[in-house]
C-alpha cells in the first residue's frame, strides 16, 4: 500500500514539475510609447509565457483625476496580431477613473504564445490609439 502511495506522489510531483517547465516568466521590461498620444501609458512588471495563456503584469498610466476607457487591445509578437482574451483592473468598453497616484494595476492576457522578442500592445479608446513597444531589458544587455 506504501509503495502505491510513493508512486502516486512522484507522480503528480512530476507532473507539477513538468507544468513549471512549459511556464516562462520575464522580468526587466522597459516600454517605449510608439506615437504621440497621450491617453495612457503601460508599466509592465512582467510576462507569463505559459501553455494556457500569455499574462502582461503591470500597470496603466494616465492623468490623476481624469476618466478613460479600453475599447479594445491587442499584441503583436513575431509578426501576428492577437487580440485580448481578457483584463483585469478594468473592464473593456468602460469608463473608468484615475485615481490621485494615476496608476492602475492590471493583468492583460493574451492567447498562448512564444516569447520571440520584443513585442507591441496596442490599445484602442474613444480618444484614439496608443501604441507601446516593450522590449526586455536583460535580452538586450551585452
């Protein structure tokens, strides 16, 4: 009975480590607005590359005080365009508001995906486009 017990264990704890090898997470992003809107700006924190999904941790930037709102939002990576499964921190096609720091934490996904390199979000709203190239810092270090 012990020794069955042992086997079902190693193997869910193999399993578990076979999910954790399938996941990658990149840090050290810088972000470059591509264009002269001042709608908002991105923040990212870090990058989930996972079988499942591709999460963007990070934060939104506007003016403190003033309301926005995300019509629609996609990436492009290696060439393809993707459009957001889902957001967190806010709700897409609805206003919100900035707050005194001006700063709004969200989780953006995606579907799953390869990291390639540096990739584009682009976000659309009523007062027009925005566009921020994010390129990961320690890739780039020689």
């Amino acid at each position: 009975m012990n020794k069955i017990v042992l086997k079902v264990i190693a193997v869910a704890l193999m399993a578990c480590g076979s999910i954790g090898l399938c996941s990658q997470t990149l840090k050290h992003y810088t972000v470059r607005k591509n264009g002269s809107s001042e709608l908002m700006d991105l923040r990212v924190d870090s990058v989930d590359f996972r079988d499942d999904l591709t999460r963007v941790y990070g934060k939104l930037m506007g003016r403190p005080h003033t309301s926005s709102r995300i019509d629609r939002l996609y990436i492009t990576i290696s060439g393809k365009q993707f459009e957001s499964m889902d957001i967190d921190g806010v709700d897409m096609k609805r206003w919100f508001q900035w707050e005194d720091d001006g700063l709004i934490p969200v989780e953006i996904d995606f579907m799953p995906m390869k990291h390639t390199g540096d990739f584009e979000i682009v976000v659309n709203g009523p007062r027009g486009e925005d566009r921020w190239i994010v390129t990961n810092a320690k890739r780039h270090v020689k």
